[in-house]
C-alpha cells in the first residue's frame, strides 16, 4: 500500500511539473502575443484613418493567395519534428531540404502567378503586391527546421525577444509607410522586415547547422504523419479564406476591406490564443501522449484560461460594436458595426477550439483531424455561398451558424477520442459564461443610458469599457470566488 501510494505520489507530481512546464512556455508566449495584440491594435487604430477600405481588402486578397502558398512550403514537417520522440539529424536534414526546395518552388510559382492572380480577382494592384512577398517564401523556408527545433526544446523565451522585436519594427514600419503615402504597401513593407530578422536571427541563435543528408526512408515516414496533417491544414485553409475569395470576387475590394476589418478584431483573440496555446501545447502533450488522463487534465485547464480571456473580450466587442465602430474607426467603416454582431460569437466558438489541432496532432490521431477537418469545411463554405447572395453582412450570418453546427459536432468528437463527458468541461466554463453574460448586460444598459443623457461618443466609449469591466472582474469574484488574480495569472500563463 505504501509503495502504492509512494507511487501515485510521484506520478502527480510529474503531472504538475509537465503542467508546471507548459504554463511556462505559455507565459513566455503570452508576452510575445501581448506585444502583436497591442501593435496590431496600434496599428487598427491609426491605419484605419490612413488608408482606405479597398487597401486593407487588396492585402486580404493577398493574404489569401500568401496563406494557400505557406501550407504547401511547411507541409507540416515542424509538427513532426515536435512530435517525435527522438528526433534525429537525418530526419532534420531531410526535413530541411525538403522546406527549402517547396519554398523556392513556390516563391518562383507566386512570381509568375501574380498578374493571372490580380486578373482573376479583377485587383490592378494584387499583381505588385504578391510579386513583393513571394521573395519572403525562399527566405522563410531556409530557418522552418530552427523554429521548430527551438520549439521541441521550450525555448520560447527567446523566441519571444525574437517576436517582440519585429513587432515593435514593423508597426513603426507600418505606421511610417502609410503617413507616406505608400497605401497597401504599409502591409508589405514589416511582412518583409519580419520575415528577413527573423529568419536571420533564427538561423544564428537555434544551434541547428544543416547538413547534406537527404534520407528516403524518413522522408517517407513523414508522410503518415504530416500527410494527414497538412491535408487538414488545407482543408482548414479554404474555411477560413473561402470568405475573403467569396467577397473578392463577387462583391469587389471595398466591401471585402469592410468585412477584413471586422473578422480581424474578432480574430484578435482566436488568432493569438491558438498561436500561444499552439506553440506551447503541442510539444507538452507529446510528452504525455501516452497519458491520456494528464492529457485530459491539461486540455481542460486550457480551456478554461481560454474562456477567461476570450468569453469577456468578444462578448465586450459584441456589446460594443456601435460605440467602437463611431470612436475607434470612423464613419467609413460604419458596416463593420453589423458584421461584429455575428462575427463575435464565432470569436468564442474558434478560439475553444484552436486547441484541437494541438491536442489531435500530439495523439497522432491527423487522420480523426482530417476528416473533421472535411466536414467543417463543407458546412463553413455553404454558409458562405449562401450569405454571399445577399450581401457582405449574409457571409457574415452564414459563417455564425456554420461555427455554430462545427462547435456542436467538435465539442462531441472531442469527447469521445478524449473518453471524457461535459461535467468537466462545464467546471471550467460557467465562470466565465456567467460573468461574461453579465458583462454584455451591464455594458447594453449602461449604453443606452448613456445616449439618452447625451454623453459624448469618446467618454461614453471609456465608461462602457470600464463598466463591463469592472462588471466581468465582480461577478467573478463573487458569484464564483476567483478575484482578479486568476485573470491575471491566465494572462501570464501562471498555473
């Protein structure tokens, strides 16, 4: 008995070193994404009042095209690096080789496709724009096995300096570029900055030195793994920009600017939660890959940190949108309002499940990935078509029931891989739902006190933000006895 428990002992206190770890990594993380949240939001704010609506939809044009090109150049071999056990110099040489070939290769592909591509989406300035960013491909390629090296080994402290710096240059870049007048190309300039510091820096400071190996049989033995891996991505890829070709076709570069604008405030959270959560997860999980049980444990805590950040923040942007489109954007981007309606909840929606491909892939279970992958694809692009017979605002409703039906049917199949029911998944929610319900209703009330009083547009925005805050941080506190340090703690990736 006592050699039993010693044992059990030991096996928990494994479990919180492993949780212990990954909070760590998140922490590091947490810092870099904080300094691209707070730059890219910088940035909304002083280039939605230099640039038109039609730059940001050129360079979302561009982001699609750009997008569809880097899953073919990774093809998911960073994650099998990740992911494996051991991991050999043969199969990071081949790895390695394999990334610089497909980026060269499509650097030259995007080169000579950029004038077809600006026909087709009926863009003049598309063509210009994709030929500057196709260099960034061959460049990239060249330090894709030192990122992933440095990330199997939770080196994310440096990692972050690294993401803190290009961020801080490329905002001034940005920012810069459009007081002079440059337009679109605001956007080109720091993607290019970032993409030849990083990857400079990268290749000095990973202490990965290539060599000239070129194995077949690793090569092949990728294949399992990152073939259903980057299908997925694929499949992940078209939901996500199907949106954007759907827009730029049919309805022009203004209204996909309108609709751009809007899906990046509401993809602020997803995007920076899953890029932290991501990063740190995927190499923690697969080091308990074969504890199911830690995995359960981690996966849910995750959960919930990711609902204490996300529920409050889009449930703010919902209640919100009118006051912040008047204050923060301007009278041109009036649409933006109605489109936030329906596209923050799908805020919430995504980022609960940004984690899946990270808990999926650390299981090695890329082909449940895949097919799931499948079927959220096919209901998000029948929402599009659908909405887009109407209007820009009808994506925007189509794409909401969509995620809808998608989070039903992930929240089940996550269930049953993970051998786990609702009860723990509803412990770590209802804080942050009740709390963030509450919120929405306080800011809605205090609104239309406020315009009945005649308050002017920028102090009611500062009172209303204040308010659901102070709301949000209340109610946690006293219907669910988690002060403000828990929120804290989350934000810092403290366990």
């Amino acid at each position: 008995m006592q050699q039993q428990a010693r044992a059990l002992l030991h096996h928990a206190s494994r479990r919180r070193c492993r949780l212990s770890g990954m909070m760590h990594s998140v922490r590091w993380l947490s810092v870099a994404q904080a300094s691209k949240v707070l730059g890219q939001l910088v940035s909304v704010v002083v280039l939605s009042r230099l640039l038109p609506p039609s730059a940001y939809g050129v360079i979302a044009l561009a982001g699609v095209v750009v997008t569809f090109a880097g899953l073919l150049r990774d093809l998911g071999t960073g994650a099998a690096i990740i992911q494996r056990k051991e991991l050999t110099q043969s199969l990071s040489d081949t790895v390695f080789w394999l990334n610089f070939g497909l980026g060269l290769t499509l650097g030259v592909i995007l080169a000579v496709s950029a004038y077809p591509l600006s026909v087709f989406f009926r863009e003049p300035e598309l063509a210009p724009v994709l030929l500057l960013l196709s260099v960034g491909f061959p460049v990239s390629s060249l330090t894709a096995v030192h990122q992933a090296t440095m990330e199997r080994a939770s080196r994310f402290r440096e990692l972050a300096i690294l993401d803190v710096t290009t961020q801080v240059g490329g905002l001034l870049l940005s920012v810069g570029s459009a007081m002079a007048g440059l337009g679109v190309y605001s956007f080109v300039v720091p993607t290019l900055f970032a993409i030849s510091v990083g990857s400079t820096w990268l290749w000095f400071k990973s202490g990965f030195k290539p060599g000239r190996q070129w194995n077949r049989g690793e090569f092949r033995s990728l294949w399992g793994f990152s073939g259903n891996l980057t299908a997925f991505n694929f499949i992940n890829y078209f939901a996500r920009n199907a949106d954007s070709m759907i827009i730029g076709r049919m309805l022009g570069a203004g209204p996909l600017g309108q609709y751009g604008m809007a899906y990046k405030l509401m993809l602020f959270p997803v995007q920076h939660m899953s890029w932290v959560i991501g990063r740190a997860l995927l190499p923690r999980l697969s080091g308990i890959q074969d504890d199911l049980a830690a995995v359960r444990q981690v996966y849910f805590r995750v959960l919930g940190g990711i609902a204490l950040l996300s529920m409050p923040i889009m449930v703010g942007l919902w209640a919100l949108r009118v006051p912040f489109t008047e204050v923060v954007l301007g009278p041109k981007w009036h649409i933006v309002a109605a489109l936030l309606a329906w596209l923050a909840p799908v805020g919430i929606m995504q980022s609960l499940m940004s984690t899946i491909g990270s808990t999926l892939t650390s299981q090695g279970r890329t082909r449940e990935l895949f097919l799931l992958g499948i079927f959220n694809t096919a209901t998000v692009l029948l929402g599009f078509f659908a909405g887009a017979q109407f209007s820009v605002v009808g994506v925007a409703i189509g794409y909401f029931v969509a995620n809808l039906v998608n989070f039903v049917v992930t929240v089940v199949c996550m269930g049953k891989w993970l051998r786990a029911g609702l009860a723990p998944l509803w412990r770590e929610m209802r804080a942050p739902v009740c709390s963030s319900l509450a919120m929405g209703a306080m800011i809605l009330a205090v609104d239309w006190g406020l315009r009945a009083q005649g308050i002017p547009p920028k102090l009611g925005f500062g009172l209303l933000v204040a308010a659901g805050a102070a709301t949000y941080l209340t109610v946690l506190a006293l219907a669910f006895q988690q002060s403000p340090r828990v929120l804290l703690n989350t934000v810092k990736g403290k366990a």
